[in-house]
C-alpha cells in the first residue's frame, strides 16, 4: 500500500500534502469556536450552574480549620 501511495504522490507532482487550513477552513473554525463559547457561557450563567456555584463556594469558606 506504501508503494502505491509513494507512487501517486511522485505522478501528482510530488506534493506531500497539504500541511495548513485555508481561508474556508479558518472561517468554519472561527465559527465553531464562537458558537461553543456562546453554549459554554449559556450554561455558566444558568441560574441552576451558579447555585451550585455559589453553594460549593459557601461550603469553602464555612469550612473549620
């Protein structure tokens, strides 16, 4: 199979590939990020994530020494 491929490779012109996202790419990626950001801030602002927020950080500093 390595033969075959080394081969394919020589008769394209010797390109070993391509090694780096295109302007495309970036944008899809950008806007990947962007709407994950946007979830993850929905979820940390939720009123259920701050309560336990809230909860375990009253927990730490009632806590005896």
């Amino acid at each position: 199979m390595r033969i075959i491929w080394f081969r394919l490779r020589k008769a394209l012109g010797g390109r070993g590939g391509d090694t780096g996202m295109s302007t495309s790419e970036y944008a899809m990626g950008t806007i990947a990020a962007c709407a994950f950001a946007a979830v993850l801030y929905k979820v940390v602002t939720s009123d259920v994530v701050l309560a336990a927020l809230q909860s375990t950080i009253g927990k730490a500093l009632d806590a005896p020494f």
